[in-house]
C-alpha cells in the first residue's frame, strides 16, 4: 500500500506555486528563468465527491521560464504556446491531480489504487478584457475552452484515462487593495467521456460487495471547479500564497455510483516561493 502523501502526488502543489511565481503586470521587464524553493501544505479529498481527506505537504525547487513558446510556471505547470497576440492565444497546456491509496479509503478499499493523473491537450484563449481602476490596481478577464487526454501513472507504466473539455473564466486582479496583493478567480465547468468517469465511480463485478454495488459509469458532465487563489509579494523574491478550491458535482453524470458521495469537495492550501537565482537575460511580459 502506497503513502497517501506521495512524491508524485505532492505535485499539484506546483500549479498555486506557479500561479504565484509570475504574477507581474504586462510590459514588466522580467528575467528569462528563475530558480527557487516552494513549500506548502495543501488539504484535499481522496478523489472527486470523496468524504475522506487528507493533508499533505511538501517542500521542493521551483522553476519559472518565460520562453517565447515553452513557458513553465506562467500560471499553470507549463504551457507551449502555438500562436499567441494581445487578444489571443493557442498553446499546450498540461494540469496534474494527486494519486489516492485505496485501502486508506473506506468506500474504496479492495479495489486498485487512483493513480496520479496528468493531462495534456490544446487550450484557446480570448484576453477578453484589461481593467485599470480609479482607486489603483489593474484586472485583466480571459475566457478559454481547454480540451485535454488524461493520464494515470504509477512510475512504472502509463494509461490513458479519457478525455475532458473545460471552458474556462478566468479572472486576475492586482494592486486594488494593496499593490503587493493580487487574486486570482476561475470558474471551469467540466464535461468527461465514459472512460475517466469510469476510472473514479465504476464498480466492475470483481469489486462488487454487500455496501458496493454493480456499477456502470457514463460520459457527461462531470462538475464545476471554483478557484480563489491570493498571493502576497513580501519583495522581488518572496511571495507567500493560499487558495481555496471548490468542486461542485450537482447534477454529475455518475452522482447514483455507490464511491459518489458529496456534492461539494473542498480543497484548500497555503504556502511561499522563494525565488534566488535570476537569469541576467529579460523579456518583456506582453501577456498572461
């Protein structure tokens, strides 16, 4: 039986990390790289609906590239951008979800392990809007359609898990309130093919008992995701973060599965990047 606090698991601290590692205004002269330490705790449910929780934490090197195609920590994990203006973008993008040990999961014990996932897929994006205020501080609103393959790995072998599509709003502000405080607000509804429903909520008959029945999932809509992540730049180098995730699964295609259990899950982090070593070279950050 795996850890419930993997390594590979302890890689979705990377996407609040690198939310926060290049939150500066368009037009900044900023360093081509930069190499730091992140840490963070993050608490979060089993799998998607899961009543069972845990807490886990870690401390690692962080990267920042801001290349004119591959871009590492620009508010996601990574992202190779295809074709980009002022007013839109297609690139790659990439996410990635923790792992779950089965065992330590009471509706799920006796069935396999939830693996940790990544995904990978094309994202265009709209720069809908870039807002300066009166009483200081600039917003900039973007609206996306994001469609990804998603993968399970063990380390030892890799399995594609389905396909999502996710529409995506999303919303950064900085400097209303402080100049050193920016947040960030996403609303992602998400829909998913039989294959990754099956993956968290099928019951195949060999795992069947008395308390989980037979169970065979669907494609559909798989949920809502609503993001709030606040960083605070302490000076150049130092920025302490936290955030908050919720998952709305009302009306979810697969809510009847006996290993679905509540509507709302809730994630939540906090933690710091350090930033300590920059490259002499600068680009000039044009856009997100």
């Amino acid at each position: 039986m795996r850890s419930a606090v993997s390594v590979a698991g302890l890689f979705l601290l990377l996407p609040l990390a690198a939310q926060c590692a290049d939150e500066s205004p368009a037009g900044q002269e900023l360093p081509l790289w930069e190499l730091g330490v992140g840490a963070g705790a993050l608490h979060t449910p089993d799998y998607p609906s899961s009543s069972e929780s845990r807490v886990r934490a870690i401390a690692l090197p962080t990267v920042v590239y801001r290349g004119d195609i591959w871009r590492l920590g620009d508010g996601q994990i990574a992202k190779a951008v295809a074709a980009e203006n002022p007013r839109f973008e297609l690139s790659l993008s990439f996410d990635a979800a923790f792992d779950a040990s089965s065992d330590r999961n009471e509706l799920r014990r006796g069935m396999p392990d939830l693996d940790f996932l990544f995904e990978a897929g094309p994202q265009l994006i709209w720069k809908a809007g870039d807002y300066e205020f009166e009483a200081g501080g600039r917003g900039e609103l973007e609206l996306a359609l994001q469609g990804r393959a998603v993968f399970s790995t063990d380390f030892k072998g890799v399995d594609h898990q389905g396909y999502v599509i996710e529409p995506m709003l999303h919303y950064r502000q900085r400097g209303l309130f402080s100049p050193q405080l920016e947040n960030r607000f996403t609303l992602r509804p998400v829909w998913a093919d039989t294959d990754l429903h099956s993956y968290f909520y099928a019951v195949e008959p060999v795992f069947v008992t008395a308390q989980r029945p037979l169970y065979e999932a669907s494609a559909g809509y798989f949920g809502t995701h609503f993001n709030w992540t606040a960083s605070w730049h302490a000076n150049d180098n130092l920025v302490i973060f936290g955030g908050i995730h919720i998952l709305s699964q009302h009306g979810s295609a697969n809510r009847n599965s006996p290993l679905f259990e509540d509507n709302i899950s809730v994630n939540y982090g906090i933690g710091f990047n350090w930033s300590i070593v920059q490259s002499r070279k600068t680009v000039v950050r044009n856009n997100r």
